[in-house]
C-alpha cells in the first residue's frame, strides 16, 4: 500500500465504529386486497352507476309511453266528438227536418199548431 493510503486507512490509528445495521425498506407483502379485486370494485361501482341511471330513464320512458297513450285515446274521443258536433252543425244549418226537430226539443210550434200538453 501507498503511504497515503496507508495513513487513512490503517486501522490501528482508526477509531473503529460498530456497523450500522441498515435496514433496507421492507419490501411491501403481498396485501390482503389484491390488485384484481380493487379492479372487480371499480367495475361493479362503475357498472352499479349505469344500470341506476338506465333504469331510472326506463321508468321515465315507461310514464312518457304510458301518458302519451293516454292521450292518444283523449285526442281519439275528442276528434269523434268534434266529427259528431261538425255533423250536426252542417244539419242544422242544411236541413229543415234537423231544425224542426230541435225546435220542438225546445218547445217551440208551427203557427196554428195545437200542442198537447199531457197532463198528470
């Protein structure tokens, strides 16, 4: 050895230290979740989320489909109605039996006519 060398590094002049027991970072075991469960979590929340949000439209599209029969039918009755009072407005207005026959409905008599009054 050089002299140099031999000045540090002579272990009769050195004060000797004990070793240091370095640990080195525990190595992480194996958890007690593993890595594919968290992943089965993930996907079930995220597929849980979905079938929540697509059942709650269904149930909106089954009111919507069941209001818009309703109306459907109300909009069927109301055109037959509207068909029924056209009709009869035509009648009424082109028919001179249609008249008379109202017009007796309400009373009313061809002049020199004897109505008779039943009497109880």
């Amino acid at each position: 050895m050089s002299k140099v060398v031999a000045t540090y590094w002579n272990n009769s002049q050195t004060i000797s230290t004990p070793a240091r027991n370095y640990r080195k970072p525990a190595r992480r075991t194996e958890s007690s979740t593993p890595h594919w469960f968290l992943f089965v979590v993930v996907v079930s929340i995220t597929f849980l989320l979905c079938l929540a949000i697509n059942f709650r439209a269904l149930s909106e599209m089954n009111a919507e489909a069941t209001q818009n029969i309703q109306l459907n039918a109300e909009f069927e009755k109301l055109s037959g109605e509207n068909l029924a009072l056209q009709e009869e407005v035509h009648n009424l207005k082109n028919d001179s039996k249609a008249i008379e026959r109202e017009a007796r409905k309400i009373g009313m008599s061809r002049p020199n006519e004897k109505i008779l009054v039943p009497t109880n």
